[in-house]
C-alpha cells in the first residue's frame, strides 16, 4: 500500500478511504498486503486528481462508478447496432 501510495502521490488513508467506498478492492497477498493493479493505479489516480479540484472523496468514487457504468452501456449498445445492422443489411442502403 505504501508503494501504490507513493506512486500516485497520494496517501496511505486515501487509498484505504477509496476502498470502503468500494472504489477499489485490492487484491491481498498471503500475508495479508493489498495488492494493487494497473486498473486499480488508474482508478485511484483519477479519484486523486478528481479531489484534489475539490470533489468530497465519497462523489468522486461515485462519479467514477458512474463514468464506468455509462462506458460499459455506451459499449453494449455499439455492440447490439452492430448486431442489428449486420442482421439488416438493406437498412443500411
């Protein structure tokens, strides 16, 4: 933890404050150290920079849940167009 810390410029409490909020969950080795990944540095970078302009720490794991959620629906529909236009190929002339 302290080295993920370290990398994001931030503290050891933010990055346990993210985790309760559910942000991120770490994963912890056998004894007992979280663990963090890539996917979770970035994460955790973005709700850095997103408190550090101000955003109260719990809205800007919000936020970010959100943003991701949006991504992954954003993601789902491209794939059911693409679906739908390959079904109906004289739709599209």
């Amino acid at each position: 933890m302290g080295r993920a810390a370290e990398t994001l410029g931030t503290t050891q409490g933010f990055l346990r404050a993210i985790g309760e909020a559910r942000l991120i969950t770490p994963l912890r080795s056998a004894g007992g150290h979280r663990r963090y990944s890539r996917y979770h540095l970035r994460i955790a970078a973005h709700a850095r920079e997103l408190v550090e302009h101000g955003t109260p720490i719990e809205a800007a794991c919000r936020i970010i849940i959100l943003e991701d959620q949006l991504e992954e629906a954003q993601r789902i529909n491209d794939e059911y167009r693409r679906a739908a236009g390959s079904a109906n190929p004289a739709s599209a002339a």
